[in-house]
C-alpha cells in the first residue's frame, strides 16, 4: 500500500505583484500555507513512509529564506505568484527525496471582504463581533537589527471588530477593508511600527472617528498570535 502525507508549514512573507491589479502591484503580504508533500509505503518495521522530522529538516532551509521576507528579493523568484512561488521551493528542494512528492502553497487569507459573524464567547470573554481578513505588509523597525520582524514581511490578517449594532458596523468595516488591504501598513499615517497592539488602537480610533464605538477590536497576525483591545 501507499500512503500519502503532508506536513504543513506558515511563512510571513511581503511581495509585489507587477503583473496583477493595482492593489496587487503595490507591496503587501499575506500568510502562506506550505505543504510538503510525501507518498510511499510504510516501512514495515517502523510504520511510516518519513519521519515528519525529516520533512521538517529538508524544508526548513526553505522555510528561513522565505518566512518574514519580501519575496522580490529572493534570488531568481521573479514570478512571486502561488505557482511562480510553488516552482521556486520545488526547484529548491533539488535533488528530491524518493518520497517527496512536491509542495501545495495557498494564501491563509480570503483576499476579498467577506464578513463572518460570531455571537458572544464566554470563553475568550468576547461580545458579538464581525470577523474579516486583509493582506498587509510590514516591518517594526524600531526593533533590533537582528529580530526577524523588523525585515519587511507580510500577513493575512485576521481581524475581529464588536458594536452593539453589527448591521450598521458592517459598512464601516468594509471602508476599513478598503483602507488596509494590499497596503505596506508603515505607508499609513499612525502605523509606522505596526504591531497587533498598535493595530487594535488604531482601528478603534478610525472608527471613533466615525462616529462608530466598538466593543472590542482583536488582531490577529498569526495563527498562534493575536491581540485584542477593549478600549480601556
């Protein structure tokens, strides 16, 4: 028999798209979902096809060069799109393992405004809120010279915001999309060193500014990192 497995790998990277749409051609990121891809039999004594740590050692050579970095300026990624990115790590991956069966690479965001609703969660202790993603690129350069986040990288962002009304949140929300999306966020006004704190502030005073008063506002840049702000 033949078995087939993946291990999955996210990477912070920013890019251009020259060959895409305005939003696309600007500087921006996203959160990228690698999987490394392997099939062969069992072996019979131990059960697996590859130690998973074995995976993880033949890509994470990869994964360095391409996790918090602008993928422009990767040595002969020219075509920094899923399928230019995709043939670049397969080609980086050379001379392939008999059980390597190539990569799958896709964006962790919804790249559009799509608006999903949750009700209350007693357990994060959240009221109501509408939940969107945008792709964004970034760096922290107050940071030292040494801490990966101060390159410029990129994320899918997720981002939740709470009102007592969420029908007439919703608009603003969709501005705010507008405002955010495909963007280098250090190029706005008030987030040159733009960390999930800083974020969840500053979206709650844009929408003060509106007239609109969250309940909450959380960031989240990660799958494993997040920031939410109550205002206080």
């Amino acid at each position: 028999m033949n078995a087939h497995l993946s291990k999955i790998f996210f990477v912070e990277a920013a890019h251009r798209n020259p060959l895409g749409n305005e939003g696309q051609r600007r500087l921006h990121g996203h959160s990228y979902c690698i999987e490394v891809l392997a099939e062969g039999p069992p072996d019979p004594e131990i059960g697996w096809v590859v130690d998973f740590g074995a995976i993880k050692h033949l890509f994470g050579p990869v994964c360095d060069q391409v996790d918090h970095a602008c993928l422009n300026d990767l040595p002969g990624l020219e075509d920094t799109t899923l399928p230019g990115l995709k043939r670049w790590i397969e080609e980086h991956l050379q001379p392939w393992p008999e059980w390597l069966r190539g990569v799958r690479v896709a964006i962790v965001g919804d790249c559009c405004f799509r608006p999903v609703r949750f009700g209350a969660d007693s357990f994060k202790a959240l009221p109501p809120r509408i939940r969107f993603t945008f792709e964004a690129a970034q760096s922290l350069p107050r940071l030292p010279g040494n801490h990966p986040c101060k390159a410029v990288h990129g994320h899918s962002y997720r981002m939740e915001v709470g009102a007592n009304d969420l029908d007439a949140l919703e608009p603003h929300l969709a501005a705010l999309y507008a405002e955010l999306d495909h963007r280098y966020l250090n190029d706005v006004p008030g987030l040159d060193h733009a960390t999930c704190e800083r974020i969840c502030e500053w979206v709650w005073q844009w929408l003060a500014r509106r007239g609109v008063t969250p309940t909450v506002v959380v960031v989240q840049e990660t799958a494993s990192a997040r920031s939410a702000y109550f205002g206080d």
